[in-house]
C-alpha cells in the first residue's frame, strides 16, 4: 500500500537533487548529502510509493512512478519557496491583517488616511472598526482592534500614545440663527437654546458637558440626543438646535456658509489626535511599521484638514 504521509521533505529534495544531476555523486554534493545518505533517502521514498523511482538501466531516467514524483516535488518545493517569502514578508511588516479602530468623529479623515496607507503598503489588509470612545477602548482591551485613532488616550487599558495632530472643536449654528454673527456669546445667552449631542460616552459629549459646566456655572441645559455626528449635523442644518461638534465634521458646511461657529469665550477648544495601541505588549511587525506609517501620514493629513476649516472662516 502507498503511504504518502511516510513521505518527507528530505526525500523529495534527494529526488529533485538526482533528477537535475543525473548521478548520486553530484546530488549529493549540491545539497550536501554523502552518497550513501541520498541513497538512503531514495530508498525510503520508494519504500512507500513501492515502486522504483529511476530506470537505472539507462542511468537515472525516471520512471512514470518518480516523475509523479518529481512533479509533486517541484510544485511542494515552489510552495515552501513561497511560503518562505510570506513569513519574510510578514516579519517586514508588509503583508497581513490588521484592525483599526477608528473613534465615530475620525470616521470624517480616516478613509482618507487609510487609502495612503493602503498605497504605500498595497500588501497589507486593513479593516476601519468604527464605533464610540466606549467600544473602541474595549476593543483595544480584548485585543479585537490593534491600532486606534482618538482623542484624550485612556487610562485603562495602558497604552503607548502618539500626537497625530490639531483636532478643535467648537459649537456650530445654521446660517441666519439669532447667534449668527453676535460676538462674545456668554452662557446666558444660550439658555433656551436646544443643544443636539452625542449619547454618553462619546468623547465629545463628555468635552460638551466640561465646557457648558464651565461656562454655564452649573446652568441646566436642554440636550437631545442623537446617534451619530452626520445626524446631529443635518439636524443642526434644519433648525431643531445648535451642536458643539469637532470642527472636522463639519469642514465642508462651514466653508459653504451653510453652518457657522458660535462665538464664545474659550471657543474653539484646541484637542489633539492621538494613535494608540496597547502598551503591555510588543507589537508584531505590521501593526509596528502601521504605526510609523500612520504617525507620519496622519500629521500631514490632520494639518492639511486644519487648514481648510480656518480657510472656511476666513
């Protein structure tokens, strides 16, 4: 009976060897064999097909048995070649899977940043994880996200993080609201306005709280809740409130004049961008070369954003 799971890599490299070589003498010396070792091996390999590899009568022809074999040989051979490539690849950083979060608010620069990611690294696969600042901390926690765009890195889990860039944020009004143009807006002023926010959780909606406490000395204000930043944006548009949003959302209104930014002490809030991953443990090589991708490439993409929101208010 043939036993093709007796057959190993040796074997088929002591084959390969003769067939090229044409002589025992030779195959040995290029893979660096004794000729009583290649003969050994042959003599194993026809052991479990049962059948003689070579027509030694006519010096090493295979016969229809050992060419079945040399081709199989050479297409196994051609896989571990590849298959050593891959690893090198993936010890380079170059190829392979990796997730990155993206907080709800990064989701307005990322496919941007992700497609010159993409570019300068066409053999790696990224998959965006886009939810709020809650789930994308737990997702960094379980190990689900590897690298993450945020805001204020968090405590828990302790993590490695990277200033990427500028990211302000400020209240915004539709064109034509009774605030639009009036300078110095205290908090009184905003009294019976309806501010449009995110639901707990979000990093802005906690940057909102901190700045209506502040400037509103305890004052109640009335919030209604939405599920994303697009819909508080198009709500905002239509006249049911104001927002206080990051001003990357919301680039493209301001410079049409379809919405504008309040004008109030300690606005716009100055926040930064930041790239992080877990810091109690070692990268692997993708995420690793990732990172310095996006360090770099961010910086570029967040200052270029920046630009054009302070070229919407000029």
């Amino acid at each position: 009976m043939i036993r093709m799971d007796a057959v190993t890599l040796k074997q088929l490299r002591a084959l390969l060897a003769v067939s090229d070589n044409g002589s025992l003498t030779l195959a040995a010396g290029r893979i660096g064999l004794t000729v009583p070792a290649i003969h050994a091996q042959l003599a194993g390999l026809e052991s479990a097909i049962e059948g003689p590899l070579f027509d030694r009568s006519a010096g090493f022809v295979p016969t229809w048995e050992g060419q079945a074999m040399i081709d199989a040989a050479r297409r196994i051979d051609a896989a571990m070649d590849r298959a050593g490539a891959e690893i090198d690849a993936l010890r380079r950083g170059e190829v392979g899977r990796l997730v990155l979060g993206v907080v709800s608010t990064a989701k307005y620069f990322a496919p941007r940043l992700v497609r010159n990611l993409m570019d300068a690294m066409p053999g790696a696969e990224i998959a965006l994880s886009v939810g709020n600042r809650e789930a994308t901390i737990e997702g960094l926690a379980s190990g689900a996200i590897d690298l993450a765009l945020m805001g204020r890195p968090p405590r828990e889990p302790v993590v490695v993080a990277s200033d990427l860039g500028p990211h302000p944020h400020g209240i915004v009004l539709p064109a034509g609201h009774r605030l639009d143009g009036r300078r110095g807006v205290t908090g009184a002023d905003l009294a019976d306005e309806v501010f449009l926010a995110r639901e707990p959780g979000s990093g802005t909606r906690t940057l909102m709280t901190r700045y209506l406490d502040r400037i509103g000395e305890g004052r109640d204000y009335r919030l209604v809740e939405m599920d994303s930043n697009e819909t508080i944006k198009q709500a905002v548009l239509a006249g049911l409130g104001i927002a206080f949003l990051s001003l990357h959302t919301v680039t493209d209104e301001l410079r049409a004049g379809r919405l504008v930014l309040l004008d109030a002490a300690g606005l716009p809030i100055d926040r930064t961008w930041y790239l992080v991953y877990r810091g109690d443990r070692a990268l692997p090589p993708l995420p690793a070369r990732m990172a310095s991708e996006i360090t770099t490439r961010a910086r570029a993409l967040l200052t270029e954003i920046d630009a054009e929101w302070h070229a919407a208010q000029a």
